[in-house]
C-alpha cells in the first residue's frame, strides 16, 4: 500500500502554490491557469489559514455577481483546510476525500507543508497499484500450469 510520502516522490513537480488572504481573486485564478491547478493553499507567515478552488471561483464569485479583480482570496476562500501526513495510505487519502468532497489535500509534516496530493494523483496511484496486483496474478496463473 503506497504512502503519501511515495506519491509526492514521484510527481515530477512538487511545487505547492500558495497566495495571500488580500490577494485577488484574479490574481489568485491567474496563478492557477499559468500553473495548470485546480486550488491554491492561502498562508499568512507559512501557517495555512485556507484553500481556494476553482469550486469556490465557480460557486462564490461567479454565480453570486462578484468581480474577480474586486474580490480578495480571502471573502471567498475554504477556512477550514483537511490535511494529511506523509505516513498516511492512498485509501486513507481515498477516504477523507470522498467523505468530504475534496479534491486536494495539503500535506503537513509536523508544522510545515510539504506538499500537495490530488485525487488524479491518487487515481493513478491506485491505478498503478491494480495493474502491478493482476500483473503478479497474471504470472502465478502462467506458472502454475
């Protein structure tokens, strides 16, 4: 089963971007379109105090009339940020995300973040870890014969 720590590992980039609470939202949406990223980590002094997603672009900014260029990160953010540790499983990931319809998990080791996992980087996790499973079966059947 992999851990959290391993998943990190082997993504070619383990850059976690972050923004300010009084960043603009269009600021914040710019970062996330020249990164390729679906959520930003919002930090004051290295310490998480939120999250913002495309979710939250989508569900408070954009159906309740507001402007991006008028709006700081902070008045439309997630305050309440899940997180997990780098011993953790891919299914305890798994979990939490489906229970809380997450789609990024920051990763904290002790005080400090260390990165941030994905579901399609657990997704692929899974998937690799599956096709690794029926490829052993795969080989036990053929030999056993």
């Amino acid at each position: 089963m992999t851990v959290v720590a391993e998943i990190l590992k082997s993504k070619p980039d383990s850059t976690v971007y972050t923004v300010r609470p009084a960043d603009s939202v269009l600021d914040a949406l710019r970062l996330m379109a020249e990164k390729g990223i679906g959520a930003l980590l919002v930090t004051e002094s290295e310490r998480i105090v939120g999250i913002f997603t495309e979710r939250d672009y989508a569900r408070k900014i954009a159906l309740l009339g507001r402007t991006s260029a008028a709006t700081q990160v902070r008045d439309v953010m997630t305050p309440d940020v899940l997180f997990v540790r780098p011993h953790q499983t891919s299914e305890q990931c798994m979990q939490i995300m489906s229970s809380h319809r997450l789609r990024h998990l920051p990763v904290v080791e002790g005080e400090k973040l260390v990165g941030m996992i994905s579901i399609g980087d657990l997704v692929k996790d899974i998937i690799s870890e599956q096709k690794f499973i029926i490829e052993q079966l795969e080989q036990y059947i053929s030999g056993s014969r």
